[in-house]
C-alpha cells in the first residue's frame, strides 16, 4: 500500500498545496463539529474527515468550466471546488450570506459560479442529473467534463445502474467517483452486495473503471487526471473506485454500533493527511516552520469564516416563498389563488450555459 | 386545418425542434417506433436520432437525465410513456426539478417539459389506468398543464417550453383521436389561465383533461332540461386560476367539479375547498364532486366504466346542486 508515488514526491509546491486543501477541509470540518455541539448549527451533519484525499485529488484535474456533482457529504468538495468556507458556513447557520441563503443547509450546497450542483441528499439521486449535465455538453459541442461523486451504497440503487447504462450507451463525457468508505451508513459494503468488487460493475457496462488508494492524494490525482483526460478527449465515462474511510460517524446522531473501534485506528494509521506531511517531512520537503505557517494560515481561513457566518444576518422570513418558482414579469396573470398561493413569483433563476 | 389532438402535439413538437435548437425529446420508443402513442411518429426522421433520443427502460434515469441537460442549458422535452411509470421517476421530479431552484437560493431553475399520458377508459387495467396529475399538482415548484383541445394540444408545450421552471402535460390517453378544427396559424396559448367554454348561469361546471368532453356533453344534455351550465377548463392544475372559478360561483352559485382521478385527497377536494374558502356566501348549495370510485381501475369494460366519472353522473350531481337550497 505504500506508494505516495513510492515516497519520492517529484513537486514539493504542489504536494504542499494538497497538503492545504486536505487540511482546509479538516479544519472546516472539525469546525463543524464544534459549532453543532455548541448547536450554532443543525440538521443533519455528515463530515468527511479521513476522506480528504479524493475530493483534493479529483478537483485538481477539474477545469473551471467542468460541473461537479456531489452527495450529502460534501463540504469539502464544494470547499475545493471553490466555495468560501464562509459562504459555506453561512449556508449552515441559515444566513442569507450562505450560498444557498438557507434553504439547503449542510446537505444541499450550490454554487453556480464554480458549477456545483450540490449537495444532493437521495443516495445515487445525482448521479442522472451528472448524466444529463454531461449530455447537454455533449450536444452543445463542450469538452467539458461532469465529475459525479457518490458513496458506495449508491452502487445498490436503480439510478445508479440506470446512470452507467445511460452514460456509457451514449459515450457521455463524466467522470464517476465512487467514494467507497466501506459502510453505507452503518451497512457493511459486504452486506448489501453480493458483488464488493464496485469497478467491476462499472466495467459490466464497458465503462473503463479503476481502484484508487483513496488515502493517497497523487495517486488520486494521478488516476484522477488520467480519467478527466480520457473523458475530455471524447473517451466516454470513466470510473474510479476511491479506497477511503470515514473516521467519524456517519452523522452527528450515529453511536456507530456497526464497526469496531480498532478498524477505525487501523484506518487512522492512513490519515490522507499524515501520509503526505510524514512522507515530505521524511524527504525533508516540508521544513517545520512550513507546516507551521501552513496550519497557522487554514485556521486563519477557517476563523475568519466563522466569523463571516455568526455576523450575517438571518434569512428574512418574508423571502420564504421566493425560489420556489423563477422571477417572471408580474402579469397579473399566474396564480391568484387566494391567500395562501404564494410563490408563484420569486428572484431570478437562471440555469447555466 | 382539420387534425388531431396527436397531431396537433406532434405539430408542437415539431414547431418547437425547429425554433429553438435546444430542445430535443427524450424517451421510451420516441424515435424508431414512432412513440407510443404515435405522437412522434415521422420526427426522428426530420430530426436526427440525437434530438430525437431513444431511451431505455430507466424512467428515473432518463428524467433526471433530462433535469441535468436542462441545467446544463438544453430545454429537454421528456416523453414518459403513461403516468403510470412515471412512478420511477418520481425521485428526479419531486426531490430534484421541483426543488433545485428553492435548495439553491435562486442559482439553479429545471427548464424542463415532461411530458405523459394519463388516464383510464380504455381497458387497460389498473397499472396502466391511474389519473395522478392532480397528486403531481400537490408538489410546489412543479407547474401542471392538462391540455384538453386542440388549440391546448397545439399551443401549450411552446409556452411551457419558455417556463423557466419544470413544467409537466399530461394527455389524456383517450384525447389523441379526437379530431376538430384547428386554426391554421394556430400558435402558443397562455397556460395561466382557466377557459370558460360555455358559459351558462345556472350551475358552474369545472374540469380538465380527459373529462372535458363528457362535461360538454353533460352540459348540452342539461342544457334540454333547463340547466344552462358555465364549464370551466382548468387547463393548468398547478397553479390554479382561481378567479376564473370563483367569478363563475359567484354567478352561478353551484358547482360540480368533474375529475377522473380518485375523491381522497385530490385536486377535486382541493378545489372544493377553495370554493368553500373563498365563495363560501355565493354558495347556494354543497359543492358536489364527480370523480373516480376509489377502486384501482378495473379491465372489464362495465366495470371500468362504472368506476368512471359518467355524463350520467355529472348530470345526477348537477340536478342535485340545482335542486338543493335556493
């Protein structure tokens, strides 16, 4: 299993920068964890800590004109993908400086300036609309890439089946990255399937797919690039098995009664981030003073987020009704249902491209 | 121009694919076959197999396909063969077109048109029978056309088209033959509004879709024996006009509200509600309602028929009105 490209890290810059956003995500992470105890924030809360090495792997093959698509866990890819933490944050405190001024909450970020199609919280329920994003690219001429993230227990769903056949029948330009951190929920991979191998599935529909050390963040990038190329240059859908664990509960209501605690210390030993920091540090690439900074300036970025969220201001219960259908001039004419049919007129919508 | 309702649609369809490079129809048998109901029929040849796509059996996986190509700019036209399997997609237009733009601030509207056939009367038995646009029609977000004329038939998938937010037509299976005069510059027609399609003093008659002709035909009847009916075509069930419904109570001082789908629960109970609600003094008698027995559709004929909203019955239910109270 040791590969961290076999401890040689050929760009000391470039690790260091993955070092960031696997700690950008943690420390946003834990933070979360802090202010639901302290109750600022609530709902469910999935965290993603230990799975930090997939989403900082693949964003990085991303381009900015690509779309992403990703579950209920997903701070970290929305964080990645180039949300604020702030706006983030906000969006769980329900401010109207989140990025979904409220109305998603932890499970359901957007954000259409870097074309993240959330946060969707129905297991496997994103992975059709990444197909159809892909589609529209398709027959509008882009060669953009829709990266469509999903947990393993999406592979036990209709949609997910549905979604393959779809995308490899019409060679559709997505890239699947199945999160495979072992427990649906709290359902063992292995108790629910009766095949555990998830890239022969893929395979099963002629999609090229491949396991990855999700632990590892080269070689999820390096996997990650290799697919995004082969997506973009017209090679259809590719799939990669990302190898990962979750450290914490599933959610903030989980007792995980599910797994045993030395699994989660033998998975721990693999911290995505301790890998990378030791290997460099080992290889002398990473002077303490370094890591120091480093740590000092995520946590600044983290604060200052916080920050952000607890000085916003809550979203006004007069705009409720907005969104729920698009802005359309005022005709008189939509609607008139009476006192309580609202929400026939609201802000301004907009669908990309 | 003489047509068809299936003609009139497949003139939409196709007045649309040429007008607006983004639109293509997605679905179960559209292309080779023709559709199912022969509503594409000629297209795939004037339009090419990628705009008009053949689809497999992945209802879900298709409509949230559609979803995503309509985030991603296209003004998809998906085509669910009946109302019945739509069921398999019910995870894509409820928990994704129907709240993407609310969950996401405003950032992201689904200018997406589905498209299916609804409706019993044919012997076709339970799984292929079920009436459920006016449960769809309890989904905020989503907008619900039920097209009943040829002029609807023609003009309202144009429109919906230039709605920015997820708009479903369900076409009543036993609409497709029905033949009449269409205008030859015939056009899009609003869909914000109900129509009143005879007007009449006596008792106010409201529908949509699949019942509106035996409505008319009740009406014709009750016009012999000195009912002079008003009959509203809803047209759209989500959102409702309800002006145009309570401008006619406040006339007639009845109503009957014709609906093939069941009584519980529906949009014929949401109707009347609001009549109770917001025409409650120009009421002159209950409210009365024609629907489906609650009952899954039956195969044999006399047995479906029976489960059926009948002119009989609307008629039975409007003499009742009229005879009742003032």
């Amino acid at each position: 299993m040791t590969t961290l490209r076999s401890q040689g890290i050929p760009d000391a810059d470039h690790a260091v920068h993955l070092l960031r956003q696997m700690l950008r995500v943690r420390r946003l992470e834990e933070k979360c964890i802090e202010l639901y105890s302290a109750a600022r924030i609530r709902g469910f809360l999935h965290v993603y800590i230990g799975e930090e090495a997939v989403a900082a792997g693949v964003m990085e093959a991303l381009e900015p004109e690509d779309a992403v698509v990703a579950t209920y866990r997903e701070h970290g890819h929305a964080l990645l993908r180039g949300v604020s933490a702030g706006a983030i944050l906000a969006e769980m405190y329900g401010h109207a400086e989140g990025c979904c001024r409220g109305r998603g909450g932890s499970m359901h970020l957007f954000d259409a300036a870097t074309r993240f199609y959330g946060g969707n919280a129905i297991v496997a329920g994103g992975l059709p609309l990444a197909v159809g994003l892909a589609l529209a690219d398709r027959m509008a001429g882009r060669q953009r890439v829709t990266a469509c993230f999903f947990g393993e227990g999406a592979v036990a769903e209709g949609e997910f089946h549905e979604s393959m056949n779809l995308a490899a029948l019409w060679q559709l330009p997505v890239l699947f990255c199945c999160e495979n951190n072992l427990y649906a929920m709290g359902t063992a991979l292995g108790r629910s399937e009766s095949q555990t191998d998830i890239a022969l599935k893929a395979a099963g529909y002629e999609i090229p797919a491949w396991a990855v050390d999700g632990m590892d963040v080269l070689a999820v990038e390096e996997a990650a690039r290799r697919a995004v190329d082969a997506v973009r240059s017209g090679g259809g859908p590719h799939f990669l098995e990302l190898r990962t664990y979750r450290f914490r509960a599933h959610s903030m209501f989980d007792p995980e009664l599910y797994r045993e605690k030395s699994e989660v210390a033998r998975w721990m030993e693999r911290d995505p981030i301790s890998l990378l920091q030791s290997a460099m540090q080992a290889a002398a690439q990473l002077p303490d003073k370094d890591w120091a900074a480093l740590q000092a300036d995520v946590d600044a970025e983290i604060s200052t987020a916080v920050g952000f969220a607890e000085n916003g201001t809550p979203e006004p219960v007069s705009e409720l009704s907005r969104f729920v259908y698009s802005d359309r001039p005022d005709d008189g004419s939509a609607g008139g249902g009476g006192p309580e049919e609202q929400g026939t007129t609201a802000g301004k919508g907009g669908a990309a491209g | 121009m003489k047509t068809t309702y299936r003609e009139a649609m497949r003139a939409a369809l196709r007045d649309a694919m040429t007008r607006d490079e983004r639109v293509f129809l997605m679905g179960e048998d559209v292309g080779r076959y023709g559709g199912s109901f022969a509503v594409s029929l000629g297209l795939l040849e004037e339009f090419g197999p990628d705009r008009i796509r053949d689809t497999p059996l992945s209802e879900s996986g298709f409509v949230g396909a559609g979803i995503g190509a309509a985030l991603g700019g296209m003004r998809p036209v998906v085509e669910i063969m009946t109302v019945n399997f739509s069921l398999l997609a019910l995870d894509q237009i409820i928990n994704n077109a129907a709240t993407l733009l609310h969950m996401s601030g405003g950032q992201f509207n689904v200018p997406i048109v589905i498209r299916m056939t609804t409706g019993a009367g044919r012997q076709l038995g339970a799984q292929h029978s079920h009436s459920l646009e006016g449960w769809y029609a309890h989904i905020p977000g989503l907008r619900i056309l039920a097209p009943a004329t040829l002029a609807d038939a023609r003009g309202m998938l144009w429109t919906a088209l230039q709605d920015p937010d997820p708009v479903l037509i369900f076409e009543h299976g036993s609409l497709y033959n029905v033949a009449g005069e269409l205008d030859d510059d015939a056009d899009a027609v609003g869909i914000d509004k109900a129509a009143v399609l005879r007007e009449g003093d006596a008792i106010t008659l409201i529908t949509y879709g699949g019942t509106l002709p035996l409505v008319l035909e009740a009406a014709e009847q009750l016009d012999g024996e000195g009912i002079d009916a008003d009959v509203i075509d809803l047209r759209t069930l989500r959102p409702l006009d309800a002006h145009t419904i309570m401008d006619s109570v406040a006339r007639t001082h009845r109503a009957v509200v014709v609906d093939e789908g069941w009584r519980s629960g529906s949009i014929s109970a949401e109707i009347a509600a609001r009549i109770c609600e917001q025409a409650f003094f120009d009421l002159d008698a209950p409210v009365e309602r024609v629907c489906s027995l609650e009952v899954p559709v039956p195969y044999a004929k006399h047995l479906e028929q029976a489960a059926l909203p009948s002119v009989e019955r609307v008629m039975a239910a409007a003499r009742r009105a009229v005879g009742a109270g003032g």
